[in-house]
C-alpha cells in the first residue's frame, strides 16, 4: 500500500532532479570561459566610476554632441552592464563603452561612448574619448571628443 498511494512527482523525483542536474551542467558548460574575468572588471570598474563620468562630463562640454543629443543625462545603474569594460593586464589602462543619451528626444536613438584612459602617477588620465552615434542611420557618425 505504500507506493500506490505515493503522488506521481514524488516517484518521478529521481529523474527530475537528474534531469535538473544535467541541464545546469549544460547551461554551464555553454558560459564564455571569459565570464569571470569580464564579471571582475565590470566590477572593478563600478568601484572607480570617476573614469566614466570624468569623460562623460568631457564629452557634455562638446558643441557637436550638445546639437546632436542635447544636455548628456548622467549615468545610470545598468549603462556598464549594457557596454564593455576591459583592464590590461596590470590594470594602469582600461577600455570602457557606455551607452549614452540626450535629454533631446529623437525617436529610436542608439549612441556609444568609448573611452581609452591610463593610470599615470595614480591619476587617470584620458587617451581617446569618442562617441558613436549608431542609429537612426541618417545620423550615423563618430564623433571624437578627445585624441591624444
């Protein structure tokens, strides 16, 4: 009498949990081997966030920029995740893309700014500074900013 009355997900737990085990396994062994680099250097970057906002306020300063998109709002939260961030390996350089947005509203609107900076003396300080206007396509361009 004690497995007749047993609900069916409770003789099927076996497989369930099997067939569980084995989908993590897979999704896992499909993540970028890259991850946990890439996860630290975001992280790294959200702890020194004067790099960004240093040359987002460069760029704001920019009269092209300011006809194209408007006033730059600031940065928010997730505009890192949504980019790239790359160190060197000794950590004096770093390479970040951000999204970034005009209080102008045109309709469907996509820009990038990439920035290139290295540490000097403990200071950062900027290479390249360029914004990426990707769409509509009528106003597609880059836009340099700062070239050293």
């Amino acid at each position: 009498m004690g497995t007749q009355n047993r609900l069916w997900y409770q003789k099927k737990r076996t497989w369930f949990l099997l067939f569980f085990v084995i989908c993590t396994g897979l999704f896992i062994s499909t993540l970028p081997k890259e991850l946990p680099r890439n996860v630290a250097y975001l992280a790294k970057a959200y702890s020194e966030p004067e790099i960004a906002e240093g040359a987002l306020a460069i760029a704001k300063r920019n009269p092209k920029i300011i006809a194209l998109l408007g006033e730059l709002e600031p940065m928010h939260t997730f505009d890192m995740v949504e980019g790239s961030v790359g160190y060197s390996k000794t950590g004096d350089s770093v390479a970040i893309t951000i999204g970034v947005r005009g209080d102008k509203k045109i309709k469907n609107i996509r820009s990038k700014m990439d920035v290139l900076a290295e540490k000097v003396n403990g200071k950062w300080e900027y290479v390249n500074i360029k914004v990426r206007i990707k769409k509509p396509d009528e106003l597609k361009q880059t836009i340099p900013i700062l070239v050293k």
